[in-house]
C-alpha cells in the first residue's frame, strides 16, 4: 500500500489532535510541581498521583517537552512557565557535588539513586537547550554546552564513571553512540554548536561498523570492543525497538544533510533487519527482546509489549516512507500504528498505557514511573505532525 496525500494530511491531524487534545493535557497542567519545582509525573491511568519521588530522566525529557512545544508549535506561557519549573528543578536538586547527576529523587530533591552511566546528563543537556531557545536564556546555553562536553569526556576517557562490569568479558553497547548522536541533534538545532556534526558522524560510523550485521540482517544491543559478537546470553539479547529507534535517528541524520543516500541505506537497512526481528507476526506489536540466533531470552517481560518501541517504530516507518516513497514503509507504519492506538492509547483518560501482555491485554494501569512519562509518546506525536506538515507545504506548494 501507499498514502494518498488526503491520507497523509488525516494522519497530520490525527497525531496534532492526538498531541495537543489528548497527551499533553494528560501530564499538564496538574504535573507542574509549584510547591517543589519540577514535576509530579508517577500516575495511574486516570492521572491520580501513586507516588511523588521524581526520575531525573524525566524531568529532562518533560522540560525538553514543553520547550520544544513552545518552540515549534505555539507560544503558549504554560508550556514555558513549566519548562522553567523543570530547568531550575535540576539545576537545583539532581547535581551531584562530583559534578555528576543523580538518577533517582525525592518529591522536595533530595538524592535517592545514581546510576553508572551519564544518561540524566543527556536528557539535561536536550532540556536545557531546548529551554535557552525558548527563554532566550544564554546561562541555559552556556549549561548545556558544558554537560555536552561532560558527556563526551565520560565517552572518550575510560575510569571517569564507575564500571558496572569487571574487565573479564568486555563489552560497549550502542546505546551511547546512539544517545550522544540524538543529544547533538538536538543541541544542534536549538542552539547549535560547531563541534556536533563531526561528533554524530563518529556516532554513526561506529553503529555502522560496530553493531549492524549485515550478513545475518541485525543491529546489535551490545558487542565486543571490536564489534563482534559475544555468544553469551546477554550478549546475543537484541532489543528491535531500541535499534529501530537508532534508525530513524540516522534517517534524521540523512535529512539534515540534504537526503544523503548512504544514511538513508544505513536506516532503512536496520529499519528493515529489526522489524523483521521484532513484529510478533501471531499478536501484533513489537516484542521487546530476541536472541540474535533465536534462543531462549534470559529477561521474563521479553515477549511484552512495552509503549515506547511502539513510538519510535511509528517514527521510524513514516520517515522512511517519506523520504524513500516505499510502499513498504507505508504499510509497516500502518501495521504499528494501528496496533499502538487500538492497544496502549487509553480513550477514557487519555495518554497510552505502558506495558501489554504478548496478546495485547493490559499488564498494569499506570501511565507514569521512573521510566515512563511525557517524553516517547508526545515526541512520536509532534514529530510525526511536524513531519507530515513539512512534507504536506511541499506538496501543496508544487502543485
């Protein structure tokens, strides 16, 4: 199948509707923290609060939220008044005195857990920047320039963070080519900085070089230090979503730079391996983790459906579809859009849910958790409006 051009612009609709009548006043305004700072996002399915300690992740990602929203769609106070809430919160409470970020606090701040990688740092950088275009803040600027170059030391220069593992059996995973490269994106077009494109072209020929296989058509979640693979469980475990949500970062990549060709092949090639590797052909939907050489998978939520694959596949496919004219894409985002609305999104309260049994049946009710808040769900939205939109000014101006 492909989409009409009527089709694409009810699809324009559908996700701005689906954006701005249903998603966002789900989290806001009754998230924003005015006694604490930051925001209250651990909610059941009709928004009630089941806890008030706060995930340094997703403070980043709804600051990041709401200023990208002030900054694209319209110049709403609300949307900036919040985003404020959530950069002064961080800015305040989840730094460490080593200059690190925690993981994990309480409702009023006060540190909880930190982790060993640098993933907070990321989500701040994105959230400040987006908030210093938005505020026209040059400190937010400054602020998130500096945690960038802090991420990219704690990538380059080895003992900076604590290892989780020993050197018995070492190993890197694409998850950090694959964040850095979408945290520079980002830094990139709200605030810019010189040094971002060389960065991502580093980012991207590592994941090239180092986890996708084109002779057995996968990306891989974690490998050797020189790219090959590690026959152990947690080396052979794949996460389709995860790695198809690297691909439409590179097909992002590929836009940026006048459609290149060879990154548009780069996506769609691991666009292509992982669906094949993840569509549950019987049920529908994403599985959230294989074995490269399909053996049993040591994780027991393996084969659940978890919300934010569905989103960055819905992505993925659309992007592709858009910029290569492939049917296949169209028919592939069809598939996972249709079955991500008919089985997360909850048409009473609003907002999806997170986690589905293999069969679609709703494995528990909350909308919100150290993991889950305003970030995969609404980014899938604007992005997709904004793309189509694009896409749809294009058209209508040729013809």
């Amino acid at each position: 199948m492909s989409y009409s051009q009527k089709e694409l612009q009810d699809l324009y609709n559908f996700y701005s509707n689906q954006l701005l009548n249903d998603t966002i006043p789900f989290w806001f305004p009754r998230s924003f923290d005015k006694e604490c700072g930051g925001f209250l996002l651990m909610r059941d399915a009709d928004g009630s609060l089941i806890d008030d300690d706060k995930a340094v992740w997703i403070q980043g990602r709804a600051t990041w939220m709401l200023s990208t929203l002030y900054n694209t769609v319209e110049k709403k106070r609300e949307w900036l008044d919040g985003a404020k809430l959530g950069y002064d919160f961080l800015n305040k409470h989840c730094f460490d005195t080593d200059g690190q970020m925690f993981f994990h606090v309480t409702r009023d701040g006060r540190p909880i857990r930190k982790r060993r990688y640098f993933f907070s740092e990321t989500f701040y950088v994105i959230a400040a920047a987006a908030y210093a275009k938005a505020s026209g803040d040059k400190e937010a600027a400054n602020k998130a320039r500096f945690v960038f170059g802090k991420c990219i030391e704690y990538t380059t220069t080895k003992g900076l963070l604590q290892p989780k593992f020993t050197n018995t059996r070492p190993s890197k995973g694409i998850g950090v080519p694959m964040i850095m490269m979408n945290t520079a994106q980002q830094l990139r077009e709200t605030i810019g900085d010189p040094s971002c494109d060389e960065w991502i072209t580093k980012w991207i020929a590592e994941i090239e070089n180092n986890f996708v296989k084109d002779d057995i058509e996968c990306v891989m979640e974690q490998v050797a230090p020189d790219g090959s693979i590690i026959d152990h469980i947690d080396g052979r475990t794949l996460n389709p979503g995860h790695a198809m949500e690297g691909a439409w970062f590179i097909l992002h990549e590929a836009k940026h730079r006048n459609n290149d060709k060879h990154l548009i092949d780069l996506g769609c090639r691991m666009l292509d391996y992982m669906w094949e590797r993840g569509w549950d052909k019987e049920h529908g939907g994403i599985l959230y983790f294989r074995d490269v050489y399909n053996r049993p998978v040591q994780e027991y939520w393996q084969d659940m459906k978890f919300w934010w694959p569905h989103n960055e596949v819905i992505i993925a496919t659309l992007l592709a579809y858009l910029m290569t004219g492939n049917d296949k894409y169209a028919e592939m985002h069809k598939q996972v859009h249709d079955y991500a609305y008919k089985h997360f999104h909850d048409r009473q309260h609003g907002e999806w849910f997170g986690y589905l049994h293999r069969d679609g049946t709703l494995a528990q009710s909350a909308k919100g958790n150290l993991y889950k808040g305003p970030f995969h769900l609404p980014r899938q939205e604007w992005y997709c409006a904004q793309l189509l939109n694009e896409h749809l000014k294009k058209y209508n101006s040729m013809m």
